[in-house]
C-alpha cells in the first residue's frame, strides 16, 4: 500500500529519485526493441540455433544495468564469452563494446527519427512533487539521459541527473549495485532514508533496496507486479498517477 504521506510517500521524504526509461518516458520499448535486432543478429551470425532475445531476457539481464553490463549479463545466459574490446570497436566486430556501440546506434536512430514519448502521468506526479518542495534527479544507466529529457520537455523539473556518462566517469556500479542512486542522494544532500526511488526496473528497485533508502516505488510498465515486490519495492503501481490521490 502507499505510504499515507503526501504523494503516497512516508512523511519523512525529502527527494525524489526517478529512474528514466520505463518511468517517465517510454523509451524503454526501443531499449527492448534496439536490444533485440543487437542480439538476434548477432546470435544469428555467430552462434546459429541459440534461442532469441526475449522480453524476459531483458528484463533480467539488461534493464536498468549500464549498456556494457548487460551485454555481458545476456551473453553470460547462453554461454558466450567475448573479449571486451575497446569503446572505438566496430559496430560488427565480436566484442562486448562493439555490441554496446551497436546497440546505442540504434536507439539514437530512433530517437532522432521519433522523438520521446513520456508517460504524462508519471509526469505529471514529477511536476507535482517538484511543485511541493521536494528536490528531484533522474538517475539511469543511459549513457543518453540529457538528450532523452531535453526531449520529454521536462528538464526544468530536475535539480540533478546520474547517467552512464556520470557512472564512468566517477566509477560508480550499475544497478542492482545502489552506487548510482547514493550519487543521487548526495547530490541533493539528502541522506538515502530522506529519499524515495521509483523504478521499473528488477535490478532498480534491487539497487534501492541496497542503498537503503526511504522508500522504493516500483513501476510495472511490462507485467511484473510479483516480481518488483519480491525485489523489495514498498507498494508497485502502473503508473505513478496513482499516487497522486494519495494526500497531494
């Protein structure tokens, strides 16, 4: 059940920590999408008969993780081991960076031809939350997090962003490590029992439960309610609208 606090949140929240792709935007069906044509051609070029990336293949070893992570995670469940190569590999070359690079090409293709879509709700919860004095981050594993909400129309809504880019260079572990949400936290200068993690993601809502932070909102976009709730998240909504009954 929600917290009986403003926004379904515990009284004592202070920050809010939103997770990007699946939370606020839809992004992630073409992270899933980009993720599946990576995989499934490169499984058809160089281990022919190995099933095909699937929805849960995703699920559990690619979101929410950093793009190099999940490489690794997915080609781990089929038994493959490739050398790690260098981030100016080929898109083609059989290495964990060159599949990586691969797969961001894709996802930058889609978002320049399409454009972001955002869930309004959860957006609107943001604004809501942001409106009312709470501070506010998005903390992801894209390495594409500035350009993805410039896009969704509501940087002015976030006082702080955690992103690939942010992990390499103060080498913080990805998610269902907390390091990239305790960047978060800090960077409000709130303590993580001050803040509340909203996350789709398996390994996010992992990540906020390791962190120990005051509270995690799971967000079920794929039909993971269970799930989400076993990974430790205090209530799992569909979208984060539904919290705004709750005192706001």
């Amino acid at each position: 059940m929600p917290a009986p606090g403003p926004f379904g949140l515990p009284d004592s929240i202070r920050a809010c920590l939103f997770d990007l792709d699946g939370v606020l935007t839809r992004t992630a069906t073409v992270h899933f999408a980009a993720w599946k044509r990576t995989f499934d051609e490169f499984l058809r070029a160089h281990a022919a008969g190995t099933a095909e990336f699937s929805q849960a293949d995703y699920n559990a070893y690619v979101d929410g993780r950093h793009r190099a992570d999940g490489v690794r995670g997915f080609l781990a469940s089929r038994s493959i081991v490739l050398p790690e190569g260098a981030p100016g590999d080929p898109a083609d070359a059989a290495t964990v960076q060159a599949i990586a690079t691969r797969k961001n090409e894709l996802v930058l293709r889609e978002l320049e031809e399409h454009g972001v879509e955002v869930y309004e709700g959860s957006v609107r919860y943001l604004r809501a939350v942001k409106e009312a004095g709470l501070a506010t981050a998005v903390v992801t594993a894209s390495a594409n997090g500035a350009q993805v909400i410039a896009a969704g129309g509501f940087a002015d809504l976030i006082d702080v962003r955690v992103d690939g880019i942010t992990a390499a260079r103060d080498h913080l572990r990805g998610k269902p490590e907390p390091d990239t949400f305790l960047a978060g936290a800090r960077a409000l200068g709130v303590e993580p029992a001050e803040a509340v993690v909203y996350e789709d993601a398996l390994s996010g809502v992992a990540a906020g439960r390791a962190g120990r932070f005051g509270f995690v909102v799971g967000v079920d976009r794929v039909g993971q309610a269970a799930q989400l709730a076993e990974m430790g998240a205090d209530v799992v909504v569909q979208d984060l609208s539904e919290l705004l009954g709750n005192g706001s």
